[in-house]
DNA sequence: CCAGGTGGTCAAGTAGCTTGACTATATGGT
DNA sequence: ACCATATAGTCAAGCTACTTGACCACCTGG
C-alpha cells in the first residue's frame, strides 16, 4: 500500500473518530447532562465496573494523578462520582459513579448507538459488524490517550 | 445491534486512532521534526496542496482565527510554513508550507503507512483495504475537530 | 464613495494540564 | 519491632493552547 493511501485511510479513520466523539458529547449533553467533556468519557468507562483509584485513572488516562484527580474533583461537583474510604488501603480513597454518574454512562451510550445505526444506513449491518471486529483486532492496549 | 455492542465499538475506534495519532506524532519527531503536535498534522493536510489563507485554516480546524493565526505564528518560528501576500486579495495573507515543511508531510506518511502494514499483518491486505473503503464512507466532511 | 462585511492581529482572560513539594499510610529487610 | 523506602493523594504554582473582545486594513455593493 502507497504512503498516500496509508495517509487517506488514516485521515478518514481520525475523521470518523472526531466526529463520533462530538456526536457522543453532543447526545450526553442533549440527554440533560451539563458540563461534559469527552475526556470525562474515558475516566466513566474505568470507574463504571468497580470504580477505580485516582492513581490507576491516571494511568488509564494517560496523565499525571494530580491531572486526575482534578478531574475526580469536577466529577464529584457536578454530582457523577464519589469518593469513598478504599476497603484494603487506607492512604487510597475508591472513586466511583453515583447514580446520576451511571445514568451518563447510559446516555452515552444511546448515542453511540445513534451514531452507530447511521453508518448501518451507509454501509450495512453486516458490514459495520465486519468494521467492529477489525478494529477490536488492531486496537491498542495501552493508556487511552485522548492527544491528537 | 444493542447499545454495548455500539460502544465497544466506538471505544475500539477510539483507541485505535489515538495509538495511530501517537504513532504518527512519535514517527515523526523520531526523523528529526522537533516540536510538533499532533495538530499541526491537521494544518499540514489543509495548507498541503496550494496553501490557504488563516480564516481557511481556522474553519477546517474548527477554531477560532486567533488560535489559528498563533498555530501558524508557531509554524513559521519553526520553519514549517510562511506567510506570503495573497495575490487576490490584499487583506489577506496565504500561507504555503516550506521545503521543511513538504518534508515533514512526507515523514508523516511514512510513519502512518508504518503503523497501517502493521494492521496488514494482523489483518492481512484485503481487510485493511475494506477498513479504509467503510471508513471513507462514514466519514464526515465538517471541520476536523480533534476535540474529544 | 461610503456603509457594512471580511481578513488579520493585538491583548487579556481561562481551562486543563504540568512539575515540584509535601503528608499519610503501607511494605519489606534487618 | 523498627526504620528506610515506596506509594496514594493533595496543595500550590506555572505553562500552553485555547477563548472572547477590541481594533485596523482592505474589499464589495448600493
């Protein structure tokens, strides 16, 4: 494959991802919750199993703790997320999503899965099931890091 | 197809283009481009093909004029870009990349056709030329926000 | 030819990150 | 049992890429 093609597939690739995210931003917001961002997006989806430490949210999310737990502090304001004694160590505090936190998370979504359901429209079921499972299979492992 | 299924979708999306975004950014300071952001790759692709005026620039990137005038200043302080008198129009300016700049495009596309062989290796040709076929039909033709 | 629109810059303010310094608690070797 | 070191978290200050607001130069149409 040509340099050129490997730049257009790239450049449609990030242009699909920047606009799912503004379409998944765009619904929460639309679904009554103020105040999101999409970075906010990725700390829910750690603290949505089990709810997480500030420490293992900063690894995920690629940033120092204190960046973290600043953003723990804006979650725990506007009402998505706690703070709570950690049960085995008691330097660390558990962060998790409260109710409201969880019906976010919920909304969030419901609008991937609007979006989703577009490219249905444009490609096919069969062929947006053949997409997810391609990109499963080229994902990354590593922190979920937002930079661009 | 249910709502989880539509967010690990969107998560795998996500995930890949931010490896795919470092990838690049490290790609190319790795072949002696120093100090640039994954956003200056965004400007690049709009002032490539015969340059474009701040105001262009700004839309496409889906900012103000003012952070594309300072993202430009920084360009033409590092010698990617500069700034010649519009021939059209004499309150604007057009800006056109430099030799270095042509040259980090291309370290770009090197280093994004680096990281697509890899997904031909976990993929194979054929399911990376389909990928990039869906992905240019669901991709949206708005400014590129990289917001997420 | 001048009234309003557009291209660009200057200046100041802001949000979200960083680095640096510190406290409290945990852990492991002696 | 104790102390040295590592780890969880916070506080404070600084930086950077953006924003909004104000302004000037030049274009365009009645």
């Amino acid at each position: 494959m040509q340099n050129s093609e490997a730049m257009a597939l790239s450049a449609a690739l990030l242009a699909v991802a920047g606009g799912l995210t503004q379409r998944i931003n765009d619904g929460v917001i639309a679904r009554g919750f103020e105040g999101v961002r999409p970075a906010h997006g990725f700390a829910f989806a750690r603290l949505a199993p089990d709810g997480a430490t500030v420490t293992d949210l900063a690894v995920h999310l690629g940033v120092t703790k204190q960046a973290a737990s600043q953003l723990v502090d804006e979650l725990v304001r506007k009402g998505y997320a706690e703070r709570r004694p950690h049960p085995e160590d008691a330097r660390a505090r558990l962060v998790v999503l409260t109710e409201r936190g969880w019906a976010c998370t919920r909304a969030a979504e419901e609008a991937a899965a609007e979006a989703v359901r577009e490219w249905s429209d444009l490609l096919g079921e069969r062929e947006v099931r053949s997409l997810r499972e391609q990109l499963l299979r080229i994902a990354p492992h590593g922190p979920l890091k937002p930079a661009w």
